[in-house]
C-alpha cells in the first residue's frame, strides 16, 4: 500500500533536515549568533576584520557611533 513509504521518507527528510538544524543551534552555542558570518570573498574577510578592529564584535550592528573619534 502507499503508506509503506512513510517510515522510509521519514528517515530521509530527517536524515537530511537534522544537520541544518543542529547546525543552527551550534552556532548559536560557539559563536553568539545562529548564522555563520561567510568568508567566501575578500571584501566579507575584510568587512569582518574591520568589524572586530572596530567594536570587537563582529555580529553587532555596527554604525557611525561605533568608529572612535580621533
């Protein structure tokens, strides 16, 4: 019958969402946010770099107010 197919693709569909789901609340517990910051082009490596050098975090809104005054 057609209900045969049930455990099978509840096996798949957990198999495949579980990861994506830990991962979420991974990062959540190394890292303070649930989203990874990417490093996939230079100009993200950069932004980031100067997202630390500025406030020290870089998953904080950063705006005008967080670059020191000279």
């Amino acid at each position: 019958m057609w209900y045969e197919i049930l455990p099978s693709f509840f096996i798949i569909t957990a198999a495949l969402g579980l990861p994506g789901w830990g991962l979420y609340h991974i990062h959540n517990l190394t890292l303070g946010n649930h989203f990874r910051r990417t490093m996939d082009d230079r100009w993200d490596r950069i932004m980031y770099q100067r997202d630390v050098r500025l406030t020290g975090d870089p998953y904080n809104v950063n705006g005008l107010e967080t670059i020191p005054d000279k």
